[in-house]
C-alpha cells in the first residue's frame, strides 16, 4: 500500500483501439499494484466494459491528447496528486513500495512536483542527500518531462499542460520540455540496478514495468522479448495478429 493514498488519483490514459491489451494491463496492475489510490480510465466515448475497481471518464477522440489531460485534471480537484501511466506500460513484477512511498514523501512536502519512474539517457541529474535510488532532474537538460509512468503535483501538472493546447503525444513530450524549465517544474527520476534496455532509457527495479508495451501499433518485441514473450503465453495473445517490431 501507498501512504495516504487517498490524495492520489490513478490515471490510465487508453483507446478502444487497444482493447487487446486491458486484460493484461488490468490484471497485472490488480496482481502488482495494489497501492490504495482510486483508479480513473480516461478512455474515447465506448460501451466496452472496464473492471469494477475502475472509473471511466470518457473523452471526444476529436481532442487532442493534452485536452484530453486538462479536461481530466480539471475535474478531478479533490485529489492533490496523480499516478499517470497508459495501458500499454504494465509492470511485470512486484514494486519496492517501501522505496516509492519514500518518494511519496518528497512530493507531499512539495520537494518535488514531479517523479517519472524511469531513468532516461538524455538528462542532467545529480544525487539527493539519503537516498541512493533517486535523482534530480536539472533544469538545463535537454529532455526532462516524458510520458511515462509518473507521480505529479496535480495542479502542477496541470499548469504544463495547459501550455500545450491541441497538440498530439508526441508534440506534447517534445514541446513542453522548454515550458516545463520555464515553470521551474521541481523534477525527479527513480533508478536501481536496471540495464539500458533501447536507446532512451533504462529498466528500473523500483517500479518494474514495459516501457512501451506497443509501438507504432506492433509489439515492441525488439526491446522486451522475454517479457512480452511470456505474457503472450500467459494470456494467450498471438502477436501476429498485430505485427511486432
């Protein structure tokens, strides 16, 4: 469990065109990360059916990817933080929970607005004092904010992300790194002992999960052989049927 969980909300950003993945994502977050926090599934208008233990909020898939944030953000005001991640980034393992509510303590007592549970190859970072799994973020580095399983300040979030009206995933991540120095966005990242796995980032026990599940529409066999190869068997996914890379 999470400490004070109850100031979190969870949210799980998905499309209808990857349905094939909720089963593993929902079973595999409900068998690994039971932290506490009330989960939100920010989902296109659809009658497909989600778990209990989950709450759809529905955008227009005319919006754009940061709308479809602000909306969502703007409407979850009694929670002060949130857990972001999308339906294709499932952890394959247990978390060190007791490493991540020490995280957690950080970003209450505002030392940090924002903690990416993942380390990049592309930033500036140096240690802080007593912890030896987590980092922080320069703000002269080329590349800080990523679409990737993270803990924020909500409104902090929020605040970025209304920058960036109308743009898609991608322009997001590439143009709200100068936005996000600009708001002096207190930034950290979480690393212990994982490999470099692609060009960009790194595996992180802390929090062990795919990163990405899907690319480009196909199975990103290339990155995560072994790990997608076992849960194509664990839930019966023939991975042809969507092509891999």
């Amino acid at each position: 469990m999470l400490i004070n969980a109850n100031k979190i909300a969870h949210i799980t950003h998905s499309h209808s065109d990857c349905e094939d993945l909720w089963k593993i994502y929902f079973e595999q977050m409900n068998k690994y990360w039971n932290t506490g926090m009330q989960n939100f599934f920010l989902v296109n208008q659809t009658e497909l059916k989600i778990p209990d233990n989950y709450i759809k909020l529905e955008y227009d898939s005319s919006q754009s990817y940061s709308d479809r944030l602000i909306n969502c953000l703007s409407n979850l005001d009694e929670y002060e933080y949130i857990f972001f991640d999308h339906e294709d980034m499932f952890l394959y393992s247990k978390p060190d929970y007791e490493e991540i509510n020490l995280y957690l303590d950080l970003l209450f007592r505002n030392k940090y607005d924002y903690i990416r549970l993942i380390k990049s190859t592309n930033c500036r970072f140096k240690s802080i004092d007593n912890f030896d799994t987590l980092f922080e973020i320069s703000l002269n580095s080329k590349w800080i904010f990523s679409i990737q399983p993270s803990f924020w300040n909500r409104l902090k979030h929020l605040n970025l992300i209304k920058h960036c009206r109308n743009y898609n995933i991608w322009e997001l991540e590439v143009k709200s790194q100068k936005i996000l120095k600009r708001l002096k966005i207190k930034s950290a990242f979480s690393h212990r002992e994982g490999k470099k796995r692609g060009i960009h980032h790194f595996d992180n026990d802390i929090y062990p999960y795919i990163a990405t599940a899907i690319n480009k529409g196909r199975w990103n066999t290339t990155e995560y052989s072994l790990e997608l190869n076992e849960i194509f068997n664990k839930y019966k996914i023939d991975p042809l049927l969507r092509g891999h890379i």
